[in-house]
C-alpha cells in the first residue's frame, strides 16, 4: 500500500508517502517514495517536494490554508513531473496516516478514524490547543480531497505511554483535580520512544520482555522515556510537553511558584508567562542567542561565550538528572539509546551528558561515538561499562506508515 503519512503543525505541513503493507513490515523492506515540507501556511508558503533519489524541489506561493497546502502536495505527487514511482492518480494512494500529538486517556492505540474518533481528538483540544486543531485540520483536508472512502488513522504521541502505572503518571495534586480534569502526567514524543525501542530489539535480539532501557529522544524538543518490559513506565513530559528536560525554546522542569512571582514582579499575564515558558526559555533563553544546539556549539568553542557553554552544561545536567532517576526508578537498565537531531548528531554533547557515570556502569567509548552521526546506527558504550550505549535514529513516519497499514488491515500489535 502507498501511505501517505502526514504531520500537520499550526503553520506547517510535512509528509511522506511510504510503500509498505503486512508482509514487507516482516522482511523489513518498507520504502520511502517521496517526502517534502510546507511552511508558512496562511502567508507566502516555502515548499520543498521531493521524491526519493530526485533533487529537491523548491517553491515559494501563498498558500491559505491547511487544505489548499495539501492539494497543492497531492496535485505534484500525481504529476508526471513528481516522478514518485508506482503513483500516478488518487486512486494510487491508500491510506492516510496521521500523526496526532494527544490522544489523552480515550486513545492508546492509533485509530482509523471515524466520526467518534474525531469527536474524541476534538475533545482533547483543551489538553493540546496548539497541536490538536492543526492535526484536525490535515485529517479534514485530507478526507475533503481524498474522499472518505480512503482510510485514514491517527498515531498518537501519547499512546505508547498509556501503559505508565498510576504512581508515574499521577501528579501529587488533590486527588479531585485527576478525577475531575484528567490533569496527569501523559507524555509525548511516544512514536519516538517506541519506534527505537523496536530498532533496538532487532539489533540485539532481545524480546519484548527484555526491553529494559532507557530511551533520550533529544532534539528540539526533548523527553526521556523509562521502558521497563518494553513498554513506557515513565516519562520527562507531563500533561503537556512543556516539562521534564530542557529543550531548544522550552525550559522543562521549574518551581511552578515562579508562575505566581512573575506576574507579580513582571505584570505579565498567564499568556505572556505561557508563551515565555514555552518560547523564550530552554536553550535559547539561557544563551541569549539560539535554539539551536549546533550554533550553541559553535560559538561556545568559537568564541568561548560564556552562556552558550552555560546553556550546554544545563541541558546535559539535565539528561543526566534524568538518566540517574529512572535508573533508580528501573532498578538498573541494560541499555540507554540516544536520538532525535541532538542525540543522533552531537557526539559532544552525548559525551557531556555521559561524563563522570562510569561508577553507574555508563562509560563511553570516544571512537565509536564520534563515528556515529548523519544517521548512522549503532553501539558506542565502552567494552567495559555495564550499561550499553546506542545511538538509533528516529523514524516516526515509518511507524505511522505501519500503524496504518495494521489499523487499516485489522492486524494486531502488541507494543
Ligand atoms: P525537531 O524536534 O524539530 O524534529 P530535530 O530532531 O531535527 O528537531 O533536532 C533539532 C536539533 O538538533 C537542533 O538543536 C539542532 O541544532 C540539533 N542538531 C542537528 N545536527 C546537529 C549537530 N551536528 N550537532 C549538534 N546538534 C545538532
């Protein structure tokens, strides 16, 4: 089957059509036929279109909405000039995965959608009022140009931590506030988390039940996942994504009481405070100057600035913070895998946040690690240290494109 996986963003729409169905899941043999991203939706929208192997193909046009973005995505992968192979109607195209940043407690698995199920992300608009209405919005433009006959399904980022038990999810607030608003800990980044924890498995032979890592995605947004028995028994991200680890513009964990202080000493309002926390804070807060982890490193070894490097330490103590949490939390773990843009790219910064741990049995090897980067896969931990270090790049499309495939086929899935 032709998957057409979609990821729709307030402003943004990235996607990728992935051949994959049953039988090639088993042998592993799924293929990315094309991908491409839409930006600035609403104004003057920058395209990139790009079908496997071709050059990319850039474009500047206003496009208005979510919808016009799409057809104009479809209207090229048709074309004769796309070149995507195996893909010349809307016929050629069957099935539309969607990724869906809450599900909250009504959906653990992924979906194909239906009327309830869209009432059902609907009402978790409260819990993710950035995210839940962009991704509505792909999930209508898709049925309007597609038709309804053609299947679509949600993959949620919260789904693969339904399984945290109660004393991991549950916040020590008056016990009311969970019964009356579902105010808990749900987690996200899940298609990430579960997506190298498979990877995982397949490069060393474990089973499901012997699944005991610890996974890092670190990128621009950061979480850790504790899985114990293959499944998620923690996680850094809360009700929303804005705690836990710091992250490009997030600043994860604080006193919440400095909510209360700043709109005092500052006059800002809850938006304002809402808006920093989730914006202005994190790496580029620290710094003063980026988001962006690389320049970060740039300039801290360029120009030895001061708060860059401060910016750096923060986040990596941080990780480690963590990392010393759910090894606790676990009672030991076999393996800590490493992703996202940071944790795949960064040796430096996988070598910062490993630093002074060899007593916890977490020791690096200096050669392995800075061998791994530009998506290469592999193990980088010191022959001796107790715990295995890996470096797995994410790929969340495919396990959207394959969720789809199962939910669409009625196949099972354990994890
Ligand atoms: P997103 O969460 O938006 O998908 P990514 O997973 O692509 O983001 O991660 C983006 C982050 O990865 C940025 O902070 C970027 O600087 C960082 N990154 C990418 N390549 C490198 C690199 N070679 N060294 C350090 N950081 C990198």
């Amino acid at each position: 089957m032709n998957i057409l996986v979609l990821n729709c963003g307030s402003s943004s729409l990235k996607f990728q059509i992935i051949e994959t169905d049953l039988d090639i899941i088993e042998k592993n043999e799924d293929h990315q036929k094309a991908k491409g991203l839409v930006e600035r939706i609403g104004g003057q929208s920058l395209v990139s279109l790009q079908s496997t192997g071709k050059p990319p193909v850039k474009q500047a046009l206003p496009l208005r909405d979510h919808r016009v973005a799409l057809d104009h995505v479809i209207r090229w992968i048709i074309s004769a000039d796309s070149q995507v192979p195996g893909i010349r109607s809307l016929a050629d195209i069957h099935a539309v995965g969607h990724r869906v940043v809450h599900g909250a407690e009504k959906f653990t698995k992924s979906v194909v959608i239906d009327e309830t199920v869209i009432r059902g992300i609907e009402d978790c608009i409260d819990l993710a009022p950035l995210h839940n209405p962009a991704n509505l919005k792909g999930i209508y433009a898709a049925r309007d140009l597609l038709g309804a006959g053609v299947p679509q399904v949600a993959v949620f980022d919260t789904g693969f931590h339904s399984t945290m038990p109660e004393t991991s999810y549950l916040y020590a607030l008056p016990y009311q506030l969970y019964r009356r608003h579902k105010i808990r800990r749900y987690g996200f980044h899940g298609t990430s988390h579960r997506y190298v924890a498979y990877r995982y498995r397949q490069l060393t032979g474990k089973d499901l039940e012997n699944t005991n890592i610890i996974t890092l995605h670190l990128g621009n947004g950061c979480s850790a996942c504790a899985i114990k028995g293959g499944v998620s028994v923690d996680t850094s991200m809360g009700l929303t994504p804005l705690e836990g680890l710091v992250m490009g513009t997030r600043g994860g964990d604080i006193d919440p009481s400095i909510i209360e202080f700043l709109s005092h000493k500052e006059a800002m309002s809850l938006n304002e405070i809402d808006a920093m926390l989730n914006k202005q804070s994190g790496l580029l807060g620290l710094s003063g100057l980026t988001n962006d982890m690389r320049d970060l490193l740039a300039e801290e070894h360029e120009h030895q600035d001061r708060r860059a490097k401060l910016a750096i330490d923060i986040f990596c103590l941080r990780v480690k913070k963590y990392i010393g949490a759910y090894l606790a939390e676990m009672g030991g773990a076999d393996s800590i895998v490493f992703t996202g843009g940071i944790g795949e790219n960064s040796p430096q910064v996988r070598q910062r946040i490993c630093a002074g741990l060899s007593n916890l049995g977490i020791e690096i090897d200096e050669q392995a690690n800075d061998q791994l980067v530009g998506g290469k896969e592999g193990e980088m931990g010191a022959a001796d240290g107790k715990i295995k270090l890996y470096v797995i790049p994410t790929n969340e499309e495919l396990l959207i494109a394959r969720d789809t495939v199962r939910s669409v086929r009625n196949a099972p899935r354990r994890w």
